[in-house]
C-alpha cells in the first residue's frame, strides 16, 4: 500500500520534474525528439489514466513543448510523429473522461473566450481567402478554449507552488538551450552578431518571453528561501541568457518587469538586509562576468545599441493594422489579415493584431480577459498569485513589440496558470464556507 501511494504521489515531487526536463534537454541536444516525443505522449496517456488531478501530466506536456531541436520541415517533410501527437494526447483526454468521470465547470474565462472563437468565426466574413489553412487556425482557437475548459475542470486543489516550482526547473532547462547553442555553434560572436538563435521550438523572440516566465519564478524562491543568494545567483545567470537572446522587445520586457520583482523581493519582507546583500552578490557576479566574457558582451553591446529604440517596422505595421481595422472594425480583415503570397504574419502587438484580424468583438474579448483575469488574482492576493501575475505581465508587455498571445506555448502555459489559479480560489472559498 505505501509502495503504490509512493508510487502515485511521485509526480508531485522535485525530482520528477527534474527528471522530465534532463531528458528533454538529452533529446533536445542530440535531435532525438522522434523517440522523446512519442514517449513523453504515452506518458502523458498513462498518467491521465491514473491520476484524476491533471496537474500530474503538466510538467510533461511543457517539456514537450522545450523539446524540438529543428523544425526545417517542409509540408513533404513533416515527420509522423507530429500526426501522431495529437492522436495520442487526445486519446489520453478521452480515457480520462471514462476513467474519472469529471463534473466540468465553464470556468471565468470560458464566456470571453467563447467570444474570441465567435470573433475568430466571423472574422471569415471579410477574408480575402477561405482554404484549408483557415480552418486549421480555427481549429486552433477551438483547442484553447478546450485545453482551457479540460485544465480548468482537472486541476485539483492548491497547485500554485507547484507550478512556480515547475517554472524555476524550465528556467535552467531553456537557460542551458541557449548556453549550449552558443557552446554548439561554429562561430558564436557571428551568431551574435546576427542574431542568429533558434533553439528549433523557437527563435530569438520566443525564448525571451518564456525566459521572462520563468525569471519570475526564481524571484518567488529569492524572496522564499533563506539562501536568497544561490536563486539570486541562478537569476543572474538566467538573466544573462535572456540577454545572449538579443530580443530587443523581450529584453525591454524584462527592464520593465525587473522593477516589480524588486518590489515583490522586499514586499511584507522580514529580511530586507539579508535580500539586500544577496542582491548585491548577483550585481558583483554579473560583474564579474562582463570581465570574464568581455568580447561576448562587447558583440551584444554593439547589436543591442545598434538602433535599440528604432522601430524596425514596428510603427508601418501597426499603420497597416489600423489600417485593416478601419475596413473592417467590426469583424476585422479576417485570421490572415497580413498575408503576401505563401507569407502569414503577425502584427507584432497584441491588440493591434487583434483589432486588424477579428475587430472590434475580437478586441473586446481580450480586454473582457484581462478584466476577468485581474480580479481573479488580485482576489485573495498571495504571494504565489502575486508572482504568477508578474510573470503574465512580463510576457504580455512583450506581446506589445512581438508575437505572444495566440503562440500555442505561450497559450497553454496562459490557461494552466488562469486554471490552477481558478481552482486555487474555489479551493479557499470551498475551506471558507464549511
């Protein structure tokens, strides 16, 4: 009986998740993401089996998504594999439906997101071309707001700490991705210089946002843990590798997030001076590292300065987005509003994105979301909430510059952290009311 409940209660423990994400940086490295694919998929199946709290099958699913090395693929070229994922994590939601029998809830986000998906549907009305692809993209917006529903209903009880511990072990896992590309790579200074990162999951931009994520959640244990200097420590080094990105917009992102971390570090602090002194050791290690790696920081120095705040096109789009909103403000110019040939794009801010793609009721829907979301951290505020908080500000101030919300990484990460909230404040209301 013990050995069987040791059994079910791994996935709550630290070297679970460690263990997921040495295996994925292992697959990642050596491009064996056909094997680690496949087999963190039947994971997942196996513990939707066997565990009625999904929280058990998170950290796989993130991992996953850490754990391609390339994608060069062209539509010939696209490996099985990638058909398969989505059968078998599929099938992994049915069986656990059979086995558990959910009572699901709508959740708080359910009714603005249902109005995204209407936005996403009405958005064919002003379309220049309705095809495959478009349907497919439609497909994707059902899928959130299933993963969202599915994880909102799973999720059992208090899983906060969980998640930032979750975040702190991908922090170092996509921190030493981009070390090793730089350790990899036959000419890191002309890498550098050219911006040139691409981890395979995603390139310069990508990483940064989910850096700044991550970066949040060493701060939770900084203000936490008596050892503030070895998460400060870690910080720095996580830090420097968001740097060694050279994403302008998530770098930006960071400055700005920086300053509510800081004042997260000393809110309700009983322990200032220690805090103080611990930061000051990561000033003097980052220091010491623009000694040590002086040519390095001297190539993203001259990159970073290089026009920093020019807009490289940034404001032309943003015109075009308005513009394309103007045409059609209330449906907008529909899902590939920025098309040029086989070309599909972005407008790199989320709202303008929003309002040229699905108008006024697509607008509507995001800013319902941030209303809905705020209220639900900022009810019952705890030290937890706060910081998950700082880290979605954090990624969506660099959704002003660059593509964030509407990535699917950055989507399910999103609804994971609304639904562990969710379920965290029905648990306290629940506790409150018997």
């Amino acid at each position: 009986m013990v050995t069987i409940m040791i059994k079910q209660e791994f996935y709550k423990t630290t070297e679970y998740m460690v263990i997921l994400s040495v295996l994925t940086y292992v697959f990642w490295s050596f491009e064996l993401e056909h094997v680690g694919m496949p087999l963190f998929a039947l994971l997942a199946i196996i513990l939707l089996a066997t565990n009625k709290n999904t929280i058990a099958v998170v950290p796989v699913f993130f991992n996953m998504m850490f754990m391609i090395s390339q994608t060069e693929w062209s539509l010939e070229t696209i490996p099985i594999y990638l058909y398969l994922l989505p059968v078998l994590i599929i099938t992994g939601f049915v069986i656990y439906f059979i086995r558990f029998r959910p009572k699901f809830s709508k959740g708080k986000l359910f009714w603005p997101l249902l109005l995204l998906l209407l936005a996403m549907l009405f958005s064919m009305i002003n379309a220049e071309k309705i095809d495959l692809n478009y349907g497919f993209y439609l497909i994707i917006g059902l899928f959130y707001l299933l993963i969202y529903f599915f994880f909102n209903g799973s999720l059992k009880g208090d899983n906060l700490n969980y998640l930032i511990r979750l975040f702190l072990i991908l922090g170092i896992l996509v921190s030493l991705q981009v070390l090793t590309f730089y350790l990899k790579v036959d000419d890191a200074f002309h890498a550098l210089s050219s911006k040139n990162l691409d981890l395979g999951w995603g390139i310069s931009n990508f990483v940064a946002t989910y850096l700044i994520i991550f970066i949040s959640a060493t701060f939770y244990y900084i203000k936490r843990d008596k050892l503030h200097f070895v998460w400060v420590l870690l910080a720095v080094f996580e830090i420097v590798m968001l740097f060694f990105t050279l994403s302008r917009g998530g770098i930006l992102a960071f400055f700005i997030t920086f300053f509510f971390l800081i004042y997260y570090l000393y809110y309700k602090s009983n322990e200032k001076n220690k805090l103080t002194v611990s930061i000051l050791v990561g000033v003097f290690a980052l220091i010491l590292s623009l000694f040590i790696a002086k040519d390095y920081y001297q190539v993203i120095y001259y990159r970073l300065t290089d026009g920093f705040f020019a807009d490289n096109g940034r404001f032309i789009l943003w015109e075009e987005a308005l513009n394309k909103f103007i045409e059609n403000p209330l449906f907008g110019s529909g899902l590939f509003a920025r098309v040029s040939g086989s070309y599909f794009g972005f407008y790199h801010n989320t709202f303008m994105h929003t309002l040229a793609t699905l108008g006024i009721i697509g607008f509507i829907s995001i800013i319902w979301q941030i209303i809905v979301i705020l209220k639900m951290f900022f009810n019952n505020i705890t030290m937890q909430k706060m910081i998950l908080l700082i880290a979605l500000f954090g990624a969506n101030i660099h959704g002003m510059v660059d593509n964030v919300y509407y990535m699917p990484q950055f989507m399910i990460i999103f609804f994971v952290i609304i639904a562990a909230v969710e379920n965290h404040d029905c648990g306290i209301l629940e506790s409150e009311t018997r």
